[in-house]
C-alpha cells in the first residue's frame, strides 16, 4: 500500500506542475480565447467514463505501458484501462503514453539507474508531454538528473506539447 501512495502522490504532483505548466486550458478570457491558469488539484475530479470498454489494440498498448513503467508507477492495469476510458480522445493519450515510454525506455536504456532517478525521468515526461521543453527546464525542480541529462530525457519525446483541458461544471 505505501507504494502505491508513494505513486499516487508522485502521480498527482506531476499533474499538478503540469497544470501550472500548461500554455492553455479549457479556461477562455472574455475574448473567447483559452488562457492559462493555476488549478489547485485537489479541486479537480476525475471525468465520467466515455467509453465502455478500449479494443484490443488499445488494450495492447496499455499492457506494454502498464509493464514499462511498472517501476516508477504503481498504478494497476484495471486503473489504467478505467482512465483511458474516461478520455475524450484515448488513442491521442495512447499516443502521448507511448512516446513517453518510448523516450523513458530509450533513456534508461542500459543504464543502472536508482528507482529515484528513473522516478525523476518518467516525472519529466509528463509534465513535457503537457509543455515545451524550455518550460519544463525552466520549472522542473531537479534532484537527481542534471539539466544535461534532463535535456537527453526528453530528446526522444517527440510529440507536441498537450496541456491538460480543464473543463469547469
């Protein structure tokens, strides 16, 4: 169970900076334009489930995420497979999941890393997979990469930059 505290809290802190960090919201100014905003996280609630069940494909790829970061996130496959059908659009958070994995994996790769370093990898991952490197660069509170090696992380994330959409109720 400590473990999977330990995974939720790494998990909801990650959102929370990639919140922060995020160019646009489902927030629009008076213009009718979206803009940015702070959301304290402990306001936010899970979405309802969109979809009654992902295909075997989708299936697929959430068995090798749930297995490439198993390490780093404790996050049960049945928790996994519950979140991705709450999205409004699963096969783009697929996407996303998967180059994440794909620069994680490619990252340590051969490498004898702690747990803590690869917990701090797969952190900056997704909080870029919400923002431009420069701005993760220039937020991320780093404590085991250097800014280096934080740069060679996501060097392999390729995708744009999707900031989380908050809608309001």
């Amino acid at each position: 169970m400590r473990n999977y505290q330990k995974g939720i809290l790494m998990k909801s802190t990650c959102v929370l900076i990639m919140l922060i960090l995020s160019l646009l919201q489902a927030c629009q100014d008076q213009r009718g334009e979206q803009t940015a905003q702070k959301i304290d996280l402990n306001q936010l609630q899970p979405g309802p489930r969109r979809w009654d069940s992902l295909s075997t494909s989708q299936l697929k790829t959430v068995d090798f995420l749930v297995a490439t970061f198993k390490e780093v996130d404790p996050t049960s496959r049945e928790q996994w497979i519950e979140d991705f059908k709450k999205d409004q659009h699963p096969n783009k958070e697929l996407e996303i999941w998967s180059m994440m994995a794909h620069a994680y994996t490619t990252y340590c790769r051969g490498k004898n890393l702690p747990v803590e370093k690869k917990k701090e990898v797969f952190g900056l991952l997704l909080i870029r997979s919400a923002a431009s490197e420069a701005n993760v660069l220039k937020e991320a509170k780093l404590k085991y990469l250097s800014v280096d090696e934080a740069k060679k992380v996501m060097q392999d994330y390729r995708l744009e930059a999707k900031p989380i959409m908050v809608t309001e109720k």
